[in-house]
C-alpha cells in the first residue's frame, strides 16, 4: 500500500534525490536508502499533521520517540536523521525551506562495534571456493580476490569497467563515495586472476549470452551469464554462495572483506594515512577503529619506538 505524502513533499524529495544521485554521485544503495528514510518520514508528517519541510522541534522529538516505540535500533535511527539532515541541508541550499529544528537533533548513541574480519584459514578456503573450471568461476574468483586485494566496497566492485584496470602499473581506479576516484595497487596473483577472467571466463559469458560491445565504448569489467553488468546485489549473491561453500559464517558478508584488507594491511606494518588513502576514507578518524584489531603491532611499534617504552623480547 502507498504511503500518504504531501505533495509538496514529494516535489522537493525528487528534486534532492535527482540531486545525490547526479550530482553528489552517491551510490545507488545510499540513494535508495535516503529515499525510504525520507519517504516514511513524509509519511509520518503527513499522519501527525506536521509540517514535513519545516517542522519544529516537539514536533521533531515526537517523530524520534514514534522510531524509538517502533523498535528500530540506535544504528537505524541514526541512518534515519543523517538522511534527514542532509535533505534539510538542501532544502536550504535550494531556498525551499530553512529547517533550523533538523540541525539540533541529537543522534542516538550507537555502541561501537568492531567489524568481522575474515581469519586466514577462512580467507584461504574462500578464495579456493569458485570451481574455476568455468567461465563463471573463473569470474568468481577474480571478484573474490579483487575483493581482498583493494578492499573495495561492493559498489565500487560492481561499477568497474574494464577501462579502470591497468596491467601495465598493476593499478585498478576505483570510484567511491561522491565518485572520488582513488588508484589502488595489485598484487600479482589478484592481476592474474583477473587477466585469466578476461581472457577465458569474460568472452565465454558474452558469447553464450549473445552479445557484443560496441567498439570504443566502456565495458563493465564483471558480467552476469546474461551479459549484464553485475550489480551489488547479483555481486553479493555470489559471495554469499561461496561462502556457504568454504563453510564460512553466515553474518560474514562482503564487507568484510573490506575490512579484512584493512586489518591485514596495519598487521603488516602500513601507516595508518596510507590505509586511509586506499580504503578512500575521508576521515583518519573512520580508519582508526581499525587499531582496535592489531593491538599486538601496536604493542610492537611502542616498544620499538617510544624512548621509554621497554625493549621488546
């Protein structure tokens, strides 16, 4: 059943909308995810008789307890006021509306969680999990290990071309939040993966489906057996698969991946600035829970490091 909204609401919705999308270049998962918020917010405006596009601050702190009795979580919440503030940044930006209210909510305190990783053992029998002896295998593990190789979000995975990958550098570009680009080396087993996919899975897969690409245009590098590109979703459908193969559990998911690369990388011995720069963190801050997962290199670098710290044994 459609959601009642008033239609003034509506018309700067689409506008915003129109606006993250082609000009913030925000991915389509965060899109759709601020579409909802907003649409079940105008959907509460609407029942409580509030003004959608400047409501006041009772107002505002009913429509957080109505969240809070309808058990959404303190993460959720949070998701629901960061889409609302950032509509009520354009509605000023846009002269719609200047809803001063928005900005004085206070978000819920989220407890701080840290993320899954993927033990070794676990990443081992992952990345063996694709039967590569077809094309869709062979693709399978050029995603796998594209994934643990630049801790790529499944977005940015999902919208590579071909045209991003380069051999000659072992680079891959990747696009992310607010299409920022960022270049990302390869090591060599991710690079011959990924050249064993476009030389025998890729072809195999566009053949079977019947299609050809047009001379000069770009060609998304990771195709369906329909000869479609990949979205996030057939992406995660995969990982979720293989996942279940190598006898991985279930709550692990493709971010995880991500995060795992992230982990591994300041285990190793990266700089905190430089893991920043390659998972395209825009704050050092967003990277720093990673820390919390090395504390042994950490305790390394101090003694090794500090002048008073005792000699490591």
């Amino acid at each position: 059943m459609a959601l009642e909204v008033d239609e003034s609401f509506l018309d700067a919705l689409d506008g915003f909308i129109a606006y993250i999308a082609g000009v913030e270049g925000l991915s389509p998962e965060t899109v759709r995810a601020y579409g909802s918020h907003l649409e079940a917010y105008g959907a509460w405006a609407h029942r409580a008789g509030v003004h959608a596009l400047d409501p006041e601050m009772p107002e505002l702190r009913h429509y957080l307890a109505d969240l809070r009795n309808a058990g959404y979580a303190p993460r959720t919440i949070s998701a629901h006021l960061s889409a609302l503030r950032t509509f009520a940044r354009w509605l000023k930006l846009e002269g719609i509306s200047d809803p001063k209210a928005v900005f004085s909510l206070v978000t819920p305190k989220i407890p701080r969680n840290l993320p899954k990783t993927v033990t070794a053992s676990q990443m081992e029998a992952l990345l063996d999990a694709p039967d590569t002896a077809t094309p869709e295998g062979v693709r399978d593990a050029a995603i796998l290990e594209l994934f643990y190789a630049t801790g790529a979000r499944i977005s940015e995975l999902s919208r590579l071309d071909i045209e991003d990958l380069h051999v000659g550098n072992k680079t891959v570009r990747l696009f992310g939040k607010g299409s920022k680009e960022r270049i990302v080396p390869l090591y060599r087993r991710a690079l011959e993966k990924v050249l064993r996919y476009l030389e025998t899975g890729r072809p195999v897969l566009l053949a079977a489906a019947g299609r050809t690409e047009t001379l000069g245009a770009r060609r998304p590098l990771f195709i369906s057996a329909r000869g479609n590109r990949m979205d996030a979703n057939a992406i995660r459908y995969r990982f979720k698969t293989l996942a279940r193969k190598a006898g991985i559990p279930h709550d692990i998911s493709p971010h995880a991946m991500r995060h795992t690369f992230a982990t591994d990388l300041l285990a190793g011995g990266a700089d905190l600035r430089s893991v920043q720069e390659l998972l395209g963190h825009a704050s050092l801050s967003t990277t720093q829970i990673y820390t919390h997962l090395t504390p042994d290199r950490l305790k390394s670098a101090v003694a090794q490091a500090h002048p008073r710290a005792d000699s490591p044994k």
